[in-house]
C-alpha cells in the first residue's frame, strides 16, 4: 500500500505536537484513502518515542539513531531522512513547518529531487487533471497555503515526482487522542553515525533565550490595556511567550508606567499588522484601533461586551481577563 | 583577509501595496510595484559589517526579469559592489527547486570566475512566497554547508565562520566550515538605509546580466515544465473581520469554544 | 508641462520615506513633548546627506536642483507633519544655496563644505525686536576692522540658535546664521550686508523662546557682543545683503509653501482614515457628506497649493538656467506661499474639526501640524508682505507703498 511519512521532530521531552498533529493528519487521509502511516525518527536513543508515535496513529516508525549528536546535526537529519525515503518510496512525506522542518524539508527535496511546498494551512488528498499531459492523476496531494505576505491563497500539487513534500503550520490540526493498545512496525536503519558531519558543521552551544521587543516584524502581538493592570501583563506576557510573540501595550497602559513606550501600538506609537493580535483589556479606542487595524487576524478579551474592540475583532471573547487568560494559557501550552 | 561574499537577494511585489488581480481572479505580477525583498536586506546588511570588519568584495545575484533590476538597485545603493543578473524567459514559473537549481549554477560560475568564494547569504525567506527554502536547496545544490535562519555571525576566518542560529525557544552556536550558505534571519542586522549619494551613485556601478546559456543551466530542469510543484489556482483570502463574540459565564467552556471556532477555520496560532 | 519624476529622483525619495517612516514619525509626539529633535535623528540625516542636497559637488554636495530637494522636503514633511524637520532642512538648504552662491570660495571651502557634510547647519537672522516686515528697522551694525568686520547688535526670533550653539549635540561644528547688518546705515537698503557668523563664538548669548508649534527646532534671539569675523565671511558685497536676503527669501518660500500643501494633505489623511474608525449615530463619519464635501475641498485647494509650490520650485530651477528672472520668481514664490498658508490653514482646522476632542490634544499630529503651519503666517516673509509682492508685480511698483 502507498505511505504517508512523517518526520518526528524532537522536542525536549517526547516527539513535538506539532508533528504528532500531523501523524494525526495522516491517519485520517490514511483511513479515507487507504494509506499506511509511516514516521521517520532520527536521533540517539528514541526507541521509547517510536512507541508513542504508533500510539498516536503510526502503523510503521522508521528509527536513525546516528549518537548523541544526532539529536542536533541538522545535515545528519537531511541524509538520514533521504535514505530512508529512497527505500521505502513513500508517495507523502509531510514536515512541521517549524524552523528545524522549514531548513529540512527543502534539502531533502534536493536530495530527491522532487517538489516541496511549504507552509500549508492543509493539506487534502484528491483528483489531478493535468491541463498540459490530459492525463489524470488519482491520490494526489493538494498542498493549500498562504502566499503573498497572507493577502492570497494558492493550492498546488506534485504530479509527476515523488515523494509530494509539505511542510504543514503547527497547531492547524489538533493532537490526535493516544491509543495505547495501537500497534505498529519499528526498524532501525543504520545510515552512519552524525560526528562524521562535523568536519562540515559542529554544534557549540545550544541555549534558551529571550529575544528583544521588535513589534513590527513580530507574527503575533498580545497587547494589553487599561483593564489589564499592572498583573494583567504578567499574564499576557506570559501568553506571549507560549505564542512566541512580543507583548504591545495600549497608550493608557504606557501611559501608567506598566509597559515601556517601545511597546505602545497605536496613532502615537507604532503601527503593527503582526498575524495575529491579540487586545487583552483594551476597549477599542480609535487612537489605538488605527495602529493595528490591519493585523491579520484580531482577537479581542475584554469584560465589557459593548466594548468597540469587537467591532473590528475576528473573535471576541468576552470576559474577564484574569480568569481567561490563564485558561487559555494552559489550554494553548498543551496544544503547542 | 578579504572575504569574497554573494548575497542572493530577489524583487518583490511592494509589501507596502496590496495585490492586484486580473479579471480572471489570478495575479496580475506585472502590475505590481517591486521591491527589494525585506528578508533580503539584513543579509546585505550582514554582508556589508562583515566587509566593513575584515574587508572584501559583495557581489549581488538575482534571478529575475531585467524590469525588476530598479527594485534590486537598493542592494547595490546600500553598499553591494556588483551585481549579476540572470533574466531569461525560459526560467519564468521555475519553483524553489528549479529556482534554486538555477542560483547555485551562477553561483558556481562566480565562485570559478573569483577563484574562492566564502560566504553565500541569503534573507531567511521572501515576503511574497516565505517558503526559505532557497538558503538551504542552494547549499543543497553546491554541496556545502548550509546554516538557515541565522541571527549573527560571530566571528569569521579564512576556513570558517561561527554563527549563531535560531532555534525553537533559543539559540544555537554553530562552526560552519567556508564557503557556505547562511540565511540570515532576525532583526540583529538592521539594514542601513542609504545615503543619497550612494543611491545615485547606485546607477553607475557594474551590472552584468546573464542568460541561462551562458551559465549552463539545463533548460529541461527551470522553468515551469522543470519545476516538480503546479499551483492548481490562486484566490483572494478572506480579510473580511469574522466579527465572533463569544460569551460564556463559565471560563472553562468559553475558552473551550474559541479554540473550536479556531480549529474549525483552520486558524493556528502559531 | 510635466509632473513625472525620474527613477532617480523616485529612488532619493524612496530613501528619505524609510527614513521618515522608521525614525520620524513614531517620535514626533516627543519631538513636541521634548522641545528637541533626538540628535540621532539630525545626525541620521546628515549621515543620509539631507545637508548637502543643493550643494555643488565640488563642495561635498550632492548638487540636486531645487525641484528634488523639494521632493525630499516632502517626505520629511510626511513623516514630521510638525514640520520641525522641515524648518532644519529648508532653512539649511535656502540660505546654504545663498552663502554658497554669493560666497567667497574661502567661504565655500571652510563653510559650505562643512554644511554640505552635516557638519554645520546654516540658518538666516534678520528679524530683530524692532524690526520684522521693515527690515530697515534693523540695529545689527558691522563695522570693518583690519581683516575683517566686527558685528554688534540682537536678532530675535531666529531658528536653530540652539542647535548651531551647542556644538557637537546635532552638528559636529554647531552652526551659524546668514546675518543682516547694516555695513552703512545712511544708505538705508543699500547700507545693508549679509555675514555668516557662527552661533558657536563667546560673543554670542542665545536666549530661547518658548515656541508655539513646531517645537522640535530651536527659536530665539541671540545677542551679538562685538563679535568678529573673518572678512570671507561677508556673504556678497557690502551694500547687497537686503537684495541677497530677498533672494533667499524667494527660496525659503518656495520650500514653505510646499511644506504647507504636504502638511496639509498629510493631516487629511489621518484625519479621513479616523474618519472611516470613528462612529457616530450609527454609522462611520466618513460617511457623512457634511465631511465628505469639506474633505473635497480642502484637498482640492491643497493639490493646487502643491502643484504651486513646484512651480515656484520649478521657478528657482529655471532663474538658475537663466531661464526667469528675479521680479517673476519673486512673484511665484510669494503667490505660493500666500496660497499655501491659507489652504493648509483651513484644511487643517477641518481636519481637526472631525477628529473631534482628541483633536485637542499635543498627541495628535494633526493638532502639531495646525500648530506648525501657523508659524508661517509670520515666517520668511508675513501673509501681508506676500499679498503686497504680488499686487507689486501684478499693478506695478508705482501703486505700492
């Protein structure tokens, strides 16, 4: 039968979310269209994870583990995951689009020479009519993403080569529920060990950081206003960090000390179109709305349902801060 | 030392103005403004402190129509010292592969042309496509060592560099060995703006344009028949604001509903 | 009759709109609040060579026509609506072009180079405390002694004293004002003399205004205590400073009025895109026609307040190639600046009219603007002057006065 593949990305504790939301996507095509559901593996000593990942919906794991450097040799992953595709000739092989799968997916294309699409939104399995060859193409691919700094939106396919890459957004498809009774294959391939790349590439140092405020090239804003007060911001600080935003603040809260002026969005500060921007606390006043009026997708928290920052909000969610916030908080932890 | 650095940079349609459509709802490109890619200018930014540090030559590489080299000149008026185009027709509807494809070969031919190359820099991505691939396919391509969303160069000598690189929450510092492919991410080079009297003397440096042939390029692998990926359709997404409110009295359900209407609009967060 | 622009021309423009987008606009409120530009944004501005645009290359300029210069005072204009960067550059660049063409080439060599660089800013003192729309009125006396002259005598109200005082805060070398004086007061106009003096010498004492609008560029009087400078530093012969002065005048104008129309055009664009946000009585304002058809009006009258100023540009241009003379630049630069004021002017008290309240406010770069434009109902030349220089040129010298 023909095979979905997906990378396992590794995260500190366990195969990451955002790969495990794709296993999940692939069982469902998988059970629709009649695939097997393959994962491929790489690092030291992960025999434990592939069991997780047939637990998640893996009918087969695919295990390279190269040593200890394994885990963060990025040019052993790209070899590792190529041959392993070569023999096992999956017609799907899906990454997370996060850093690590956005730097690998477009290697491995090369390495295969095939096609590779990035950032899909989602990824379906349907008929292709080839305008140029007339001819029909059964279970293919449809890679749908964003394109055009998010203004348009294309879907493309992979006719003709083989395997049809995708890197996938984290958090479009929920984490499918654990099955512990699912059983699967798991091998192991011996592709070498990853020090033999280190005549190329070696890792110094891995560390865990803060970056600086940088408002305008930030993907998502949580902005904070009157209402939130000065605990308020702990919490919208801390959604920000689980978002891997920056934290914007309306001129009232600049105003009252709670947040430097290099954060205040607005007529008299900046003007953002992050992603996504989340009003935490923020009424709506028009001074503020001009700044981030064009933000992809606004979402808005505030108690005062007449508030006029749901005019021009995609989501309200009308209610106290202090309360949601940290319920969103912990439901977002858990899912991304 | 003397670092021999290309910066790969691509025109853009203007990110400032929004996308034009023609009548039959695909993308009108031609219409469009240009515009250097913004990902672009921190490398050319990182190419020229590093020039400015150790000394060199920058040369600029770009694949595109001859129209878009207007759009390209701000990578020459900020300090870049030549530029080589590659313009051909048949390249047009090339996908990253084939894109990348037809970059690494001038980059092999400049690279044989100069004698030794060091760095190749790249912005991580391009705000039209954002796909980042290219860094990584054109090290790919060359098979050298390459670095994606690079936020500083630490240091640099005649065999290697140290990088530091983003990773999910954090960093890592890397040793590259040279020549090799780094894709600059992040906001640590801010880029220059530049002075009015590099932008006109912007218009008088070196320009060399090149076709296909002329740097070996199969035409078989470019173009739209030499690309493996096939945009099916293209269509306007949907910015009208959804306007949902959602009010619960309890936390627990509220919070559990928006994140239903998110999944079931196929919005991430992330 | 062409307004296209070159692709050069486009990209200088270019340039200077990232600058005023990144670094200016978001700080203008401050520029306000502060009552100083941030000196790293001077200095980025002669870093980007905002000083040297007129200049001739030959002095470490950039050697652009008026017509361009004026295309990069726009954008500063659009991300400074307060116009305090429009005050340092068009001074700059009107009375720098005056020095530098009526200059000694000692002169050219030790101060225009430096200008040219954003070493030096060069401002214009002829307004006195007894002596405004009169300049004849002036006490400013410059007396020849060996090798040069020693000036004596106050100016008031001049701009940028603080910023050519305090040397090395904005400009490395500080800065120095074109300076009117009487050289022989029995000749009345033909006694007067134009000097640079630098701002930076002992003898000079800089007392501060506390300025209306525009707050982000110094104003205030200066004495002069016997102050001597070199001869090279008389700007065009003894006797010749008041038809020098008018000439720089025409340039300053030409400047403000398109000052003025972009100020203008710029507030209604805030003001139309609050107008879209802001809701009363159901609906957006925008939708009223009551603002619709003042917002037509106001515009119309400041594209034609543009369209004017570069013609007086254009104007400036031409009289360089030989093209026009004095008496017909004169007459564009003052029509100008008398259309422009006015149009602004009101555009701008609509303008704040549908920003209701908040228009009331120092954080509103509409209000800061109102502000600005007011200052040249006085500045380079009163409305009323304007009005008397082209019934002047249009009646003939003999119905005045």
């Amino acid at each position: 039968m023909d095979k979905i593949f997906v990378y396992a990305e590794a995260a500190e504790e366990g195969v990451a979310d955002c790969s495990l939301e794709l296993v999940g996507r692939a069982r469902a095509l998988a059970d629709q269209h009649g695939f097997v559901v393959g994962s491929i593996l790489i690092g030291h000593e992960l025999r434990n994870w592939a069991t997780e990942l047939i637990h998640y919906g893996a009918d087969e794991v695919h295990i390279v583990d190269g040593g200890p450097a394994s885990t963060t040799n990025m040019l052993f992953h790209a070899k590792a995951v190529a041959e392993v595709v070569k023999a096992e000739a999956p017609e799907i092989l899906l990454f997370p689009a996060t850093i690590t799968g956005r730097d690998l997916a477009p290697r491995v294309a090369v390495r295969l020479g095939t096609g590779v699409t990035a950032d899909c939104t989602s990824v379906e399995i349907g008929t292709y009519d080839d305008p140029l060859t007339g001819k029909r193409y059964e279970k293919i691919l449809y890679q749908i993403r964003p394109t055009f700094g998010g203004t348009v939106m294309a879907a493309i396919v992979t006719p003709y080569h083989r395997p049809q890459i995708a890197t996938v957004r984290p958090g479009i498809y929920p984490v499918p529920s654990k099955d512990e009774t699912r059983t699967g294959q798991i091998k192991e391939w011996p592709i070498g060990r990853a020090e033999e790349e280190k005549s190329c590439i070696e890792v110094l140092e891995v560390k865990r950081e803060k970056r600086k405020v940088d408002l305008k090239s930030a993907r998502i804003i949580v902005s904070g206003g009157r209402g939130a007060k000065p605990e308020g911001f702990k919490l919208i600080k801390e959604l920000a960090e689980v978002l891997g935003g920056e934290v914007g603040a309306s001129r009232a809260a600049v105003d009252a000390g709670w947040m430097p002026y290099d954060h205040q969005v607005g007529l008299s500060g900046q003007t953002v179109k992050p992603d996504v921007y989340i009003a935490v606390g923020i009424s709506g006043a028009i001074q503020h709305v001009v700044g981030m009026k064009d933000s992809k997708l606004i979402i808005a928290i505030n108690n005062d349902p007449e508030a006029p920052i749901f005019k021009v909000a995609d989501y309200g969610l009308v209610g106290d801060l202090f309360v949601v916030l940290p319920k969103l908080i912990e439901r977002l932890k858990r899912t991304c | 030392m003397g670092l021999n650095i290309v910066v790969l940079v691509k025109p853009v349609p203007d990110p400032k103005e929004p996308p034009r459509f023609k009548p039959d709802g695909t993308l009108d490109r031609l219409a469009m403004k240009l515009a250097l890619n913004p990902y672009d200018k921190y490398a050319v930014e990182a190419a020229l402190q590093l020039k400015e540090a150790v000394g060199g030559t920058i040369l600029g590489v770009s694949m595109a129509p001859p129209h878009a080299l207007d759009a390209l000149r701000e990578a020459l008026a900020m300090g870049v010292d030549e530029f080589v185009l590659l313009a051909d027709k048949r390249l047009a509807g090339s996908d990253t592969l084939a894109t990348s494809y037809a970059l690494s070969m001038v980059v092999r031919k400049v690279w044989s042309n100069l004698g030794k190359l060091d760095l190749v820099l790249c912005g991580v991505e391009s705000s039209d496509s954002n796909t980042a691939h290219i860094g990584p396919q054109i090290a790919e391509w060359l098979g050298i060592p390459g670095v994606s969303y690079v936020d500083k160069i630490l240091e640099v000598s005649a065999e290697a560099v140290k990088v530091k690189k983003i990773i999910e929450g954090g960093s890592m510092t890397l040793l590259v060995k040279t020549p090799a492919v780094l894709s600059i991410a992040g906001t640590t080079y801010v880029p220059r703006i530049p002075t009015l009297r590099d932008v006109l003397s912007a218009r008088r440096k070196s320009v060399t344009t090149w076709n296909i042939d002329e740097v070996g390029i199969d035409p078989a692998r470019v173009g739209l028949l030499g690309s493996p990926t096939r945009v099916v359709r293209m269509w306007a997404a949907e910015v009208k604001r959804k306007g949902k409110v959602i009010s619960d009295q309890d936390p627990d359900r509220l919070v559990d509903e928006f994140l239903e209407e998110l999944r079931k609009d196929g919005i991430s967060l992330r | 009759m062409d307004f296209t622009i070159t692709k050069e021309q486009e990209e200088l423009k270019a340039v200077v709109r990232e600058f005023a987008d990144k670094h200016v606009f978001p700080r203008v409120v401050e520029f306000e609040a502060n009552q100083e530009i941030p000196p790293e944004i001077v200095k980025e501005m002669a870093r980007l060579g905002l000083f040297g645009v007129v200049f001739p290359e030959e002095y470490e300029g950039l050697g652009l026509d008026p017509i361009t210069a004026g295309l990069v005072l726009e954008e500063l204009v659009r991300g400074d609506p307060e116009c305090s960067l429009a005050v340092a550059f068009l001074v700059h660049t009107s009375w720098g072009h005056i020095a530098c063409k009526y200059g000694s080439e000692e002169l050219k060599e030790d101060v225009i180079k430096r200008a040219a660089r954003g070493d030096l800013w060069i401002g214009i003192a002829t307004t006195e405390p007894g002596a405004g729309s009169d300049l004849t009125g002036i006490s400013v006396t410059a007396k020849k002694e060996g090798e040069g002259y020693v000036l004596t005598g106050e100016k008031a109200y001049i701009s940028g004293v603080k910023e050519a005082k305090e040397k090395g805060t904005w400009f490395k070398d500080g800065g120095g004002h074109v300076t009117l004086a009487y050289t022989d007061k029995t000749k009345g106009h033909r006694g007067m003399t134009l000097f640079f003096i630098p701002l930076t010498d002992p003898g000079i004492t800089v007392r501060l205004e506390k300025e209306f609008g525009r707050k982000g560029w110094s104003f205030g009087s200066f004495t002069i205590n016997e102050v001597k400078v070199p001869e090279f530093y008389r700007i065009g012969d003894e006797g010749k400073g008041f038809y020098i002065a008018m000439e720089g005048f025409d340039h300053a104008r030409a400047y403000i009025a398109l000052t003025c129309a972009v100020a203008g055009k710029r507030a209604l664009e805030i003001a139309a895109e609050y107008t879209k946000q802001r809701r009363a009585f159901g609906q957006p304002i925008a939708k009223f026609q009551g603002v619709q058809f003042q917002l037509a009006e106001h515009w119309s009258r400041l594209e034609a307040a543009h369209a004017l100023a570069y013609k007086a540009l254009w104007a400036l241009k031409m009289e360089q190639e030989g093209k026009l003379n004095r008496f017909e630049v004169t007459k564009i630069a003052a029509s100008a600046k008398l259309f422009a004021v006015e149009a602004a002017k009101a555009a701008l008290d609509g303008a704040m009219r549908w920003m209701g309240a908040f228009a009331y406010t120092e954080e509103n770069p509409v209000a800061l603007a109102w502000k600005a434009v007011k200052s040249y109902d006085w500045a380079e030349g009163s409305l009323d002057i304007m009005r008397l220089i082209v019934a002047r040129e249009v009646l003939g010298k003999e119905y005045i006065g």
